[in-house]
C-alpha cells in the first residue's frame, strides 16, 4: 500500500534533509569533495531552503536578525580602521619592550589582547597581534607555540566580556535585546577570573619548556603589519569610546548608532574606502545569513521545539544554567560556535540565559583549535612564518584552560546564589 506524499509533506522532508546536512557541512568545516566551506555551505542550504519551501525572497529575508547583521558589519569596519592604523601590532610591541620578564609579559599580554578584543572582535586583534607575538618569542628565543594559544585563548575569554566582542555574543545581545551594561556587569568578573586564571596555567606550561636559546633570533624580520598611524589609531579609538558610552548610558539601538559611527569612519582622506571593505568578513557575514534562512525553516517544522520539549520531560532543561552550558559547550564544539547559538536561542528567553550561552559558547572556543575562527587564524598566520601549531599543542594547553573557564563560571554563580 502506498501512501501518497503531500506538497506539505515533501517540504518538510525536504526541509529536515537540508538542515541536516548544512550542519553536516558546520561539523565538518565544509562538504567533502566540494569546493563548499561553512559560509558556501550556508548560502547553498538557504537557497534549497528558499526553492523547498516556495518562499518568495521576502519572506526568506524576513527570517534574517537584520539588526545583527548590521551590528556585525558596522563593528568589522571599526576593527578596519584600527588595523589599518596600525595599532594592534603598536600595542604588542609596546608591551613586549616594556615586559621583559615571561610572567609579566604573559600578564600584559593577556590583559591586552582580552581588552582589544571585547571590543574590537576578538578575530581582527589575532589576525594582528599573532605575526608580532611570534617575533618577539624568536628574539627572546622562546617556543612561540605556547604563547600563541595563549593569545587566542585570552582573545576568546576577553571577547566574552561585552555583546560586541564576537559575532555569537552579537546575536545574543540583539535577539534577547540585552542591555549593554547589565550584560557586562554581570560577564565580566567570571570573565576576569578565568583570565587570571589562564595566567596561572599558562606559567605552569612555561615551567615545563625547555630553557630560552637563541635558535629563533636568527628567523625575525621585520615585524609584519601596517606602520603604526597616530591619527588614524586615534579617531578609531575615539569612536570606540563614544560608542561605548551611547552604548552603555543610552536605549539607543546599537545597530544603528554603530552604523553611523562606521559612516564617519569611512570618510577619510587618507584611507580608501576599497581598504575598509577589503577587510570586511563577508563570508561570516554570508554565514550569518544563510544559517538565519536555513534556522528559520527549521524552526517551522517545529521539531525543534518538539526535541526541547521531549527533553523537558525526561529532566533536561535548558532554563537551567549547567544544562545550558553543558548543551552549548558540547554544540559549540560539533558545529561551532555561531551556528549553535543559533539553534538554542529561539528557546531562551532571559537574560540570565542569554550571558549564560555567551559564556559557554565562547569558552568553549579553547577546547579545542576548531572551536573558534580565532584558534584557526592564530594557527594559519603561524604556519606562514614556519610555526607549527597543531589540534595536540592547541590541546595540551586550551584543555585545561576550558575547564579552568568553565569551573569559574560554575563557581561564580554558586557564590552569587550564596550572597543571594
């Protein structure tokens, strides 16, 4: 006997098809024997989603959080222009010169790149410090491999301390509508302990290496990167101070005030428009986008909401934070950060919740060198000037460092519901 398959039926076949394998492609970095990475993965599952379910482009458009996808452009462009002045890389050498110690540059380290990278996008600051850590652990005659994990893992930790510090927390902050402050008064002291907590580890790790040689001084060239720019370095950091203040005194919309600040930014005499844009992650930004199309479908079948609830019933619920966390870190970790938060948050609601995920989405980005854009850009940049990072290295180091991360937060919100 055959049973006879509706319109709405194949389209919902068709729809669990696609999503399965979209996120087949976020697990595995891309589809095999393709030329398809994440972002391709994600713009090709959004189109079949668009032709199986007989949307028009509107309808497939509304299904995209516009507010971030402007929020995340806006902030790529201020990043742009820090860059292009030079001024990651000033920093670093700023630093270096001045810390000549390994417990205290590894301090200074940490502490600037977590800063740079709450609030200038914690993949744009690996993409500039990793060429200058690098040269500065050859003149020393250093291993840079620790140092450079130490550099992403303080990068995903500090990018955790604001809801513009890396695109998962930009998501969150503009869907849940999450106040700026309130955000980073509640994220940044587990944040600030879990750095200093990495700067205790990391000293254990340099205890075991073996003593400084000069080996490497003969590899340094010139440090990589544009000349350092008082100006153009100056009116970044001048924009990124009114925009944290609007951000955090204000009800203003975020997007919108980012915007504009990257409109001012743009009108330059000395820096082309063409060098902006050229720095601009439009693939994370298609990424965003296809995932938002493809979620969106998904979200339609409701079975989705069918799988939370079965959850619910046999004890597992995601209001609760450790669930939470265990569920985005495991998630996090499968598919990436970015395109699991996509999939808890139409089930979250408050904003406990909200910095909830932020936290254990971003952690988890150290287990392991997948886990996040900034491990893979700190190992890419590393590989060009002969440094070989590999997932053991990344391990033996970011490991520890997400559970030392993952315990602070546990044990933070313990003491919270102490003094509650």
């Amino acid at each position: 006997m055959s049973f006879p398959l509706h319109g709405a039926d194949v389209a919902h076949i068709g729809t669990m098809l696609i999503f399965a394998l979209v996120y087949l492609g976020m697990f595995l970095g891309g589809l095999p024997r393709t030329g398809l990475d994440r972002s391709g993965v994600a713009v090709l599952g959004a189109i079949a989603m668009i032709a199986v379910n007989g949307w028009s482009i509107g309808e497939a458009a509304a299904t995209i959080d516009l507010p971030t996808i402007v929020l995340l452009f806006a902030f790529m462009l201020l990043s742009a222009q820090m860059r292009l002045g030079g001024f990651y890389g000033a920093v670093t050498r700023a630093v270096a010169l001045r810390a000549r110690h390994a417990p205290t540059l590894m301090a200074a380290l940490l502490a600037v790149v977590a800063a740079l990278s709450a609030v200038f996008s914690n993949d744009v600051v690996c993409l500039a410090v990793t060429p200058v850590v690098v040269r500065v652990a050859w003149r020393r005659g250093w291993d840079p491999v620790p140092w450079l994990v130490a550099v992403a893992c303080a990068a995903n930790i500090g990018s955790a301390a604001t809801l513009i510090g890396n695109p998962q927390n930009m998501l969150i902050g503009s869907v849940l509508g999450l106040p700026f402050g309130a955000y980073t008064a509640a994220a940044l002291p587990p944040v600030a302990l879990a750095l200093l907590a990495l700067w205790g580890w990391m000293m254990l790790v340099l205890r075991r290496l073996p003593p400084p040689s000069g080996a490497g001084a003969a590899r340094v060239d010139d440090d990589a990167g544009p000349p350092f720019n008082v100006w153009q370095s100056g009116k970044g950091l001048a924009v990124a101070v009114a925009l944290l203040a609007i951000f955090v005194a204000t009800d203003w919309p975020h997007e919108v005030v980012a915007l504009v600040a990257a409109g001012v930014l743009l009108l330059s005499r000395r820096l082309h428009s063409a060098q902006f844009m050229g720095l601009v992650d439009w693939p994370l930004l298609l990424l965003f986008m296809g995932l938002f199309v493809v979620n969106g479908a998904f979200e339609r079948t409701g079975v989705a909401a069918q799988a939370v609830a079965w959850l619910a019933q046999h004890g597992v619920h995601l209001r609760e934070p450790t669930v939470l966390a265990v569920v985005g870190v495991a998630l996090s970790n499968l598919v990436s950060n970015v395109p699991a938060v996509m999939l808890l948050l139409p089930h979250l609601s408050s904003p406990d919740q909200g910095v909830t995920l932020a936290l254990a989405s971003t952690y988890a980005g150290n287990l392991l060198l997948v886990g996040s854009i900034a491990n893979l850009i700190v190992a890419d940049l590393a590989a060009r000037d002969g440094v070989r990072l590999d997932w053991r290295r990344h391990a033996a180091i970011g490991v520890p460092a997400t559970v030392l991360s993952l315990l602070i937060w546990w044990a933070w919100r313990w003491v919270q519901a102490a003094w509650a």
